[in-house]
C-alpha cells in the first residue's frame, strides 16, 4: 500500500468519519467492560457530533487517507483560559486507526499534524483521555510521553447502596490517627 496521506478533513469524509467513530467507541467498550455503552439512539448522535466536529472553529479533524479510503482520524480542540496554567491547551478528543493498518506510524503521522495545528493557536499542552485497559491507546500514549494524572471510577448505586449498609468501623480516638 503506498503511503496514506495526511490531511484535513472535508465535508465529503462524513460518512467515513462517523464509521470509524463507532469503530472507536466499540473498541472503548472492548477494551474495559466498565465503559458506558453506546445506545443506538446515541450511535444516531455520532452524525450530529461529527458535524460539529466539522464546523469547529476552535478545532481541527486530520484523516490519513489510502487507496481504499480514510484509514484514520484524530480530532482535536484548543481552548484558552485565565483561571489555570497552562493557558492554552490542545484537547485532542479520539484517534482513530483501521486494524490492519496499525503499527505503521499513521497514528504518529496524525498527531504530528495536529499538532501543527495546535501550535498555530499557542497551545501550550496537549490533553486527552484514554479508557484503562486500552492496550493500544496506553501504549500509543505512553510512546508520545503523555502520562496518566486523573483516574475516574464508576460503581452501581446498588453496590454502592450495598457497601454503605455494612456497619461502620468505630472511629478512632484522635490521638491515633496520627
Ligand atoms: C492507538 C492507535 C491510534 C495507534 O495508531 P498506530 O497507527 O498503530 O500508531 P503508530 O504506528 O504511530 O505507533 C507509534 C508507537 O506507539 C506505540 N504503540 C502503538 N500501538 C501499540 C500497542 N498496541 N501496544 C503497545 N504500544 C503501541 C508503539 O511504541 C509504536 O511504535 P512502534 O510500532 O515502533 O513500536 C491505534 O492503535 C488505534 O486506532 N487504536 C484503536 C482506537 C483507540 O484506542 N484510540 C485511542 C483512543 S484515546
């Protein structure tokens, strides 16, 4: 296969940009039982996002393009604030590479061009997050120098409901504590 080009996505990449979309969100769900699923209804939401992907003024999809199609995307998005340090950040919100393609540096090639764009508009960091158990994003990530700095957790209420019925532990006088 000759090389996949890298450029900026188009209104004609829709169709293709929701496929691998899904795609996306199936390997999340794969990756880690514990991850939402997506509902059909929301699979319909894939269009109205990407659509909003599309028009971002703020944000940017590169797709690599081959003989057979789009093989990948990332989509990113800067944002700018006063209230914390760094300033300028560049969210970079999912990456997508096609199976058989991957561990052929497209998914390098695509944030290296993002990352061109985040530099146009004075992003001082780049953020993202990635589901526990994705092997693939882990490793990815890891390869780039991105580490881990926030962990979320999910329980069902019952369960929860569950671990909140047990009979507390009787509080330590204060002294021990420390
Ligand atoms: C993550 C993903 C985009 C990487 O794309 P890619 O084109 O395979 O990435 P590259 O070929 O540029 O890989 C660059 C380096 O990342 C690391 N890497 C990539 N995939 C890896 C894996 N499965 N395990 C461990 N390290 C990996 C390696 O260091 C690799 O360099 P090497 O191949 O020379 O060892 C691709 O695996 C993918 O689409 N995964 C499914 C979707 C996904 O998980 N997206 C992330 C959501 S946050």
């Amino acid at each position: 296969m000759a090389k996949a080009k890298i450029r900026t996505a188009e209104t004609k990449d829709r169709e293709e940009l929701v496929e691998m979309r899904l795609q996306m969100q199936h390997h999340m769900e794969a990756s880690n039982p514990r991850v939402w699923h997506v509902t059909i209804e929301g699979r319909q939401g894939f269009y109205t996002e990407v659509d909003e992907m599309l028009a971002d003024q703020d944000g940017e999809i590169i797709v690599a393009e081959a003989d057979e199609g789009l093989v990948g995307y990332t989509y990113g998005r800067v944002a700018h604030r006063a209230n914390y340090t760094p300033g300028g950040v560049g969210f970079i919100n999912g990456i997508y590479v096609q199976e058989h393609l991957r561990r052929r540096g497209i998914g390098t090639r695509l944030i290296q061009e993002l990352c061109r764009f985040f530099k146009t508009h004075s992003v001082e960091e780049a953020n993202l997050r990635y589901v526990l158990g994705n092997r693939e994003a882990e490793g990815f990530w890891r390869s780039l120098g991105f580490k881990p700095v926030l962990q979320t957790a999910n329980t069902p209420l019952e369960a929860l409901e569950r671990r909140l019925k047990r009979r507390p532990k009787q509080s330590k006088p204060y002294k021990q504590m420390f």
